[in-house]
C-alpha cells in the first residue's frame, strides 16, 4: 500500500485536493450537502430494492419469495420517498442518524464501563459522553437540525478523507530513506 502511495503523489494529492474542497463546501453549505446525501441514499435504497426484488425469484418456497418482495417493496417506497421529497427525507434520515449517534454513545459507555481499569478506555468514556450529547442536541432541535447535521456530517467525512490522501504522500516523501 505504501508504494502505491509513493507511485502516485501526484493523484492521491490531487484526489485530496478535490475531497478538500468538496469538505469545505459541504461544511460551508451543509443544506445542499444534505439534500444531496439524502437523494444519494435514495438511490442506493431503490438499487438495493430492485436488487431483492430480482433475487426474489430465485429463491425456494413461498415464505422466502414473499420476504424478498416484502424487504424490497419497502427499500423501494422508502426510496421513492427520499427521491420525490429529499428535504423530508433529510428530515427523516436526520432523525434515524440522531437514534444511532445516541445509541452508539450508550455503547461506548458501556464499553467504558467494562473496560474502565484498562488504560487508555477514557477516549471510549470520551466517545460515549460527547455522542450522547451530540445525539441530545440533534433531537432537542429536530426537525431544524436536519438543516446542517447530515450535510456537515458528510462534510467532515471528506474533509477527513482529503488531508488523509494529502498528507500520507507528503510524508512519504518527507520519510528519511535508510
């Protein structure tokens, strides 16, 4: 992997460049980014529903047959849903992202609970808490939240991405050759 990177300098620093930029709109612009994710998971969700719809028909009995169909009529309506309305399915996906950032900081905590004379755990107590709190405040503000918490969410995301692909061939480039 390491030679991949050192091979191409130039494109992981021009792709991260890219991300970069992309990132910071998504943060600048977090309602567009939002609608954005929101039709881009509609998309996926009515690929996926399609996809058991057709593997339906392949399976043995009528109780799995009618499970394929069942899983894929939903994804498909949830789909059309967020395809039609992507500001309400921003709304919704917002709400379904605030019950895992919630319940994710629960499990954290947990963790942190079990694991707690370990050193070291304390970023789990860290993890749980600030999840927690982060998981409150999207709740107390829905439905307005879904205005900036996907859209940044995904803006952070490639931020992240776009200083990893930056930042590992300049050091490989910095690395002192032995």
């Amino acid at each position: 992997m390491l030679a991949s990177f050192s091979r191409s300098t130039f494109w992981s620093m021009f792709v991260g460049a890219l991300l970069l930029l992309a990132g910071l709109m998504a943060i600048v612009l977090p309602p567009i980014a939002g609608i954005a994710a929101s039709i881009f998971f509609g998309w996926l969700l009515l690929i996926g529903g399609v996809a058991h719809l057709v593997y339906a028909w392949s399976e043995r009995g009528t109780g799995a047959v009618l499970w394929q169909i069942l899983i894929g009529v939903v994804y498909v309506i949830a789909a059309l849903y967020m395809l039609v309305l992507p500001v309400a399915g921003l709304v919704t996906l917002t709400l379904v992202l605030a019950f895992y950032v919630a319940v994710s900081g629960i499990f954290e905590l947990a963790v942190f609970a079990r694991l707690r004379r370990l050193r070291g755990t304390v970023w789990f107590l860290v993890d749980g808490l600030v999840s927690l709190l982060l998981g409150g405040l999207i709740f107390f503000h829905w439905p307005w939240s879904s205005l900036w918490f996907v859209g940044t969410l995904v803006g952070i995301s490639l931020l992240l991405s776009g200083i990893a692909r930056i930042t590992v061939p300049l050091s490989l480039r910095l690395r002192p050759t032995v």
